[in-house]
C-alpha cells in the first residue's frame, strides 16, 4: 500500500502549462457551445447534473451561478464536480467527448468577484466558483477506427489510450 499523497489539484493555468495542445483542444470545446453540465454532490451523496456556463479569465476556469441555486449550494456544501462539455447536436461530436473533474472553491472577494464581472458580466447578484483541477479527460475518434482517451491529472504527463 503506498503512503504517498496524490498530487494536489491545480488551476487551469497549471494545466496549460503542464499541457497545452489539450488545454487549447478542451477550450475549443468549451467555446463552441455556450451551455454545458455540471455534475454536483446533493446532501445526501446522490449526484445532480444542470445546465452552466463556463469561463476561461486570467488563468483559471469560472463557474458563476444564480444566487442559492442548488448546484451552488451543492458546491458550497462539497466542492467535486464533474463538469462536461457540451457535444453539440446531432452525433459528430466534432473535437471529442470532453470532461474535467476537479474542486469548485467559492470566490467571496469583493475585488475578485468585481474583476470576474468587468471581463463577464454576468447578472448580479451571483455566486463564483474557481476551479481546481484534479483530470481532464478528452475522448475522440480517429481515422474512423480508432477510439483515443487522453488523460491528463496535475504532476502527470498526458496519457494516451488507443482502441481499434
């Protein structure tokens, strides 16, 4: 049994360093659509998914919520999420099937939430959430035949998994 600790989650600038051609495939994914799902904990550990924007602002990944909703309260409460990039319509699926699991920590300073508005401008009032990473995961297929996974998880290079 090992006695080491996992690596500790890292923002998305960390990520983007550590690897970049991904981040920039993961933000592409996220940009083409405006409405994603995000994956949260209830009170009771049942999960609940619902709809949610997302941004990408001076090096870290955004999610703002409407006052008290429940997936901020959730976050709140226990602060996993999954959260997935919306696939687009029909099923091409056009860039691969993207998630990215991690920590949601609430963002309750004034000066903080006010530089988030002036790049977002989202309707007042609101919760924000920065994120910390602990996987992305990208899923795609190639030359037709090929099902790729590529993981990424903060203090490890990126994995690739090929099935034909």
């Amino acid at each position: 049994m090992s006695t080491e600790s996992p690596t500790p989650p890292v923002n998305w600038s960390a990520f983007v360093t550590a690897a970049p051609a991904l981040a920039r495939t993961v933000e592409d994914r996220f940009g083409a659509f405006t409405h994603h799902v995000l994956a949260t904990l209830r009170k009771d550990g049942s999960p609940r998914t619902t709809g949610l924007e997302v941004r990408f602002l001076d090096g870290e990944l955004w999610l703002g919520m409407m006052p008290d909703s429940l997936k901020a309260l959730d976050l709140s409460r226990d602060p996993r999420f999954a959260l997935q990039a919306n696939p687009g319509p029909g099923t091409g699926m056009g860039g691969g099937d993207v998630r990215i699991g991690g920590r949601a920590i609430e963002v309750t300073d004034p000066g903080a939430k006010a530089g988030y508005v002036k790049e977002a401008e989202p309707p007042e009032p609101f919760h924000l959430f920065r994120t910390e990473l602990t996987e992305v995961v990208r899923t795609h297929v190639e030359d037709d035949t090929c099902l790729v996974v590529e993981i990424w998880k903060p203090g490890a290079p990126v994995r690739t998994l090929r099935r034909t």
